[in-house]
C-alpha cells in the first residue's frame, strides 16, 4: 500500500502569507526536533525568537487562538 503525503497547506483556499509560511517552518523545526507537548511547541517557538503575532512572545493560550484563528 503506497504512503499517503498530506499536501501543505491542503486547508488553504488561497495562497499563504508570509507570516504563514514563517510560523509554518517554525512550527517544522519544533516538531523536528521531537517536540510533541504544547508546552514545548509554546518553548521552541519562542526559543526560536518567533513573537506571537501581538508581537509578545508564545503563551498556550496566544499559540490557541492562533491555530483557532488560523483554521477558520
């Protein structure tokens, strides 16, 4: 049975932005390096000195309403 790819950016209807692609590698990288917890995806984020789009750095709570505001 062939393995299935999901396509990047599947949910888009619409070419994503610059800041969606920089969180995306960003996001990439985290879980690269094993990260599987919010906590940690919430450290390396900010570990990777990528500020939450309010320009303050990640909490659980900002990276929440993003992915929230991002998937609608």
């Amino acid at each position: 049975m062939p393995e299935q790819y999901l396509e990047p950016n599947q949910a888009l209807t619409r070419p994503a932005t610059p800041y969606e692609k920089k969180l995306a590698g960003a996001l990439s990288e985290v879980f690269a390096g094993g990260t599987k917890d919010l906590p940690g995806v919430v450290a390396g984020l900010n570990g990777l000195g990528l500020n939450a789009p309010d320009g303050n750095p990640w909490d659980e709570t900002r990276f929440r309403a993003e992915m929230r505001r991002l998937g609608e």
